[in-house]
C-alpha cells in the first residue's frame, strides 16, 4: 500500500539530490548518517530501494501497486481532441470517448458536461492506491461565471441570476431589472474508486460542488457544499445511488456556459435509484416524487403540495442504437399521480384516495457531421403526467380538484444543438429549445391564469482551450415565457465563463 503518493516520493528523491554537495564536504560517517535517514524516509513511503537499477524481490512497481489492477478512467472534466467537453452515460465510468453525463441543480436543475479522462497513468499525482484491491481518483474541475442579466420585468436575485431557468423569467407589465453577477459556486470536486476482487469490479462515484446555500456576499463570499453524485456499479450492471436519472439521455446535452442550457426542454433529474444495465438497455427504479396544484372550485384559490412519496417508484427504461456516426436513444417512464396525503384545503379532511397513471417518451441522440467534429444533438420528449422530469419541475403532473379528483398535465419540449469546431482549439454551440404545455386539465377547474404555456430559449457561444485543462468562453443567451393569461417576458444574459479541469 503507497501511503504516501508518487510526487512525494519524487520530492524525496529530489531533496537527496540537492544535499549531494553538503555531504561532499562532511565527514564520512555524517555521509552516512545521512544516507541512513534517506533509506528511512524511502521505506516510510511505501517504496523500496533498488539495487543495480533493478527492483529488490519482493519490491512493488508501479504497475503492481494496486494488486495488478488496471486503473480506470476519472469522471472529472477534460476536452477531447475536438475541444468539446464529454460525460459517461449512465455513471459508466469506462473509457467512452463520447460518453456524457448531465448534472443538476437544487430541484434537479443544472448541467454542464464532463470528460471522462484517460486512464490515470502511474505519474498522476491524483491517482492513488486504497489497499490492495482498490485504486482511487480525484477530479473535478474550477469554474467562474460572469452573468449580465436583463429582465424584461421584475425583480431578480442572485439565485434567479446564477443559471437560466424557465420560472425565473419574469411575466406581465412593469418596469425591467439589470444586474451583474460574479460566481465560482460551481466548482465541483469528485473521487472516483475502483476495487477488483473476488473475479467482480465494484466502481464508486461521490462528486459535490457549492450549489447549497446563498452565498455571503457581504465578506467571504462563501458557498455552501452540496451533494451531487453517491453511487457504486457492480461488474456495469448493477448501480445503487443517488445520480442522473434514467430517462436522461446525456450524451445528447449540448455544451452550454450555462449550467443547465436549454432548461426548458431538457430533462434534468438526479435522484437515488436502483438501476439494471445489460448491453444498450437500461431498466430502473427511481424515487418517486410529484408535484401537483389543487385549489377550491368556487374560490379558485389554491396551494401547490409536493408529494415527497408514492405508493409505488417511477419505472423508467432507456435504449440506445450505437452507429458509427453516433446514436439514437429512447426512453419512457411510467408513474403514478395520486392525491395521497393531500387534504382538502377548505375542509381540511383528508381526501378520499385517488390516483391515475403518468407516462413519458423521449426520442434523443447525438450525431458526426462531417469529419471536422461538428455534430448534431437532439432532444425530444412528450408526456402525460410526467411532471418534474422536463423543465425543472415547471410544469406540475397534475391538479387535484375540489373533490379530490386527480388529472394530469401533459406537454411536449425538444431542442436542437449544432456544434461546429472552428479549429482545434476553437469551437461553438448553437441551442434552440422550446416548451408547449396543454393547461386544459386546470382550466376544468378554473380559471389558472398564471399557469405556463410555453417557454423557450436560444443560446450560441464561443469556447476557446488554449490547452487541454482550461477553457475560456462567451455565451449569449435569450429566453422568453408566457401564461395562460397572455402576459409575457423574456430575458438577456451575456456569460462569460473561465474553467480549469483537474
């Protein structure tokens, strides 16, 4: 077991070779005093000293270090040869090239796009061994933001201003807003272990970035620590945990400087599951959580309530057709939408059970256009009491009328990414994505003006890597929403981004 990693021991070694003109003019037995000192800082360090140039018996090399495991590659931040940034699918952490992953924010929201990096080689600093079966990785990535925000109308705060998501965009008359905010709060730091043992591979992932609090902008500017990824692979079949959902189709994420990108259209949910993986399909079940309005008939008056348990958990599945020029993924989600533990807001009983099925579909993928590195990348989903699964819980799964009776709300989204790589180290995104919700299911119980019914935005950047761990780039975002009312708004953001991945 190395206690001590492959740098130190350099520096070590380093240190000798500076004290060689010292000892030159000490006496021979102060030489070898030193000398003794030297052996015993090498053997605290795990390491064992060679003769002839070659390893004593017995002795580790780096290839053995682990217990002749092969390392594997980190999920942490990277470009590949292109300049674009890639995740693994479906916290694969194998060496996939094109494998993506989106990750999200406090609902469920966010997204930026992780490189899974090559094998850690054995002078990798970050790269170390856990006992004899297990090697680990750390990775992630520090990145800062820029935002220049105008709303149309309204008022805004920080957390409104630090990523773009449909429900922050203002509607209605009044005078605008502009502000200007800096932040680093999504950095992101990760460990990545593999163990070999027994003929099986066990693989984790616990990754966190600084999306849990408000920050303290009056003197520190500090940000709360918060959990995004815990989970652990069996042989990539079975996975246990808290990570991206099912139903996402990650490789397919177009490479925003926004956290999230298109948000309106894009499905971004991260939640403990319990996952099955066999080839391209991919079955699970996922926590069940949804969200729903119910208000008075007469009144038409009302709460939002989420339900944080189901009787039963989402199922969701995914497909995927792998082609030389990229892929095309489906996937569906069936779930149930009932008014358990809701009371009725005017009597305040407990209403008599009731409950309906909520489904989904997704149509998704990503592929090569030409041989310079552009690529196309599409997502499409409709839904049926799908609910949080698109949009960052916009668009509720349902209503619950005065007499219980639950109905769900269904919608489409899509968008569409075209990347175009300028040069080796140049490179931009194009984004187009939109929202259309049927609010009939709420107008049956009344009049729900302030209900979305459609969203979209537009985002192109320009993304420039000097070299392959810092990114630098400019993105202009638009986005608009209207009610059922009619009233509108929309907002206009510059970002610029600076990123260091690790």
């Amino acid at each position: 077991m190395r206690l001590i990693p492959r740098t130190t021991s350099a520096l070590f070694i380093g240190m000798a070779g500076l004290t060689g003109p010292a000892m030159a003019e000490t006496s021979t037995e102060a030489l070898e005093d030193r000398v003794k000192r030297l052996e015993q800082i090498i053997q605290a360090a795990g390491l064992t000293l060679p003769k002839d140039g070659k390893p004593q018996a017995g002795a580790k090399t780096p290839d053995t270090a682990a217990g002749d495991n092969q390392t594997v590659a980190a999920n942490t931040d990277s470009s590949t040869d292109d300049g674009s940034q890639t995740q693994t699918p479906r916290a694969d952490f194998s060496q996939e090239p094109v494998a993506q992953e989106l990750l999200s924010d406090e609902a469920g929201e966010q997204a930026d796009f992780v490189a899974a990096k090559p094998a850690a080689e054995d002078n990798d600093p970050l790269q170390f061994s856990i006992g004899e079966h297990t090697t680990a990785d750390i990775g992630g990535y520090v990145k800062v933001n820029a935002n220049f925000s105008n709303f149309s109308t309204g008022d805004s705060t920080d957390r409104q201003r630090e990523l773009y998501t449909p429900s922050r965009v203002n509607v209605g008359q009044g005078p605008g807003s502009e502000a200007t905010d800096f932040s680093a709060r999504w950095t992101r730091i990760n460990l990545l272990t593999n163990t070999r043992l027994g003929g099986h591979e066990i693989e984790g992932y616990v990754e966190f970035d600084f999306f849990g609090d408000d920050a303290n902008e009056a003197t520190t500017g500090s940000y709360g620590m918060r959990l995004r990824d815990a989970i652990f692979e069996l042989d990539k079949t079975w996975l246990f945990g808290q990570t991206d959902s099912t139903f996402m189709d990650t490789s397919a994420t177009p490479e925003t400087l926004d956290q999230i990108g298109p948000s309106e259209s894009i499905s971004l949910i991260r939640q403990t599951q319990i996952r099955y993986t066999k080839n391209n399909f991919a079955v699970a079940l996922e926590n069940p959580s949804v969200t729903e309005e119910f208000f008075d008939r007469d009144t038409n008056t009302g709460t939002t309530a989420t339900l944080q348990e189901e009787d039963w958990p989402d199922l969701v599945a995914d497909y995927r057709i792998e082609h030389r020029l990229g892929h095309v993924g489906f996937g569906g989600i069936v779930r149930r939408v009932s008014n358990e533990g809701i009371d009725d807001p005017v009597t305040g009983e407990r209403f008599d059970e009731d409950a309906t099925v909520g489904y989904g579909f997704r149509l998704s993928g990503r592929l090569k256009v030409g041989n310079g590195g552009d690529d196309l990348r599409f997502f499409s989903t409709y839904g049926d009491g799908l609910g949080r699964y698109v949009a960052l819980g916009l668009i509720p799964a349902g209503t619950i009328d005065a007499d219980g009776n639950v109905e769900t709300i269904s919608y489409a989204s899509g968008y569409l990414a075209y990347k175009h790589v300028w040069s080796p180290k140049w490179r931009s995104n194009v984004v187009l994505g939109t929202l259309q919700v049927d609010n009939n299911g709420r107008n049956d119980f009344g009049p729900r003006d302030a209900a979305t019914q459609s969203a979209s935005s537009f985002h192109v950047n320009l993304i420039w890597n000097p070299i392959t761990p810092l990114s630098f780039g400019g993105e202009y975002i638009y986005a608009e929403r209207e009610i059922e009312s009619g009233a509108d708004g929309n907002l206009d953001r510059l970002q610029f981004s600076a990123k260091y991945a690790f």
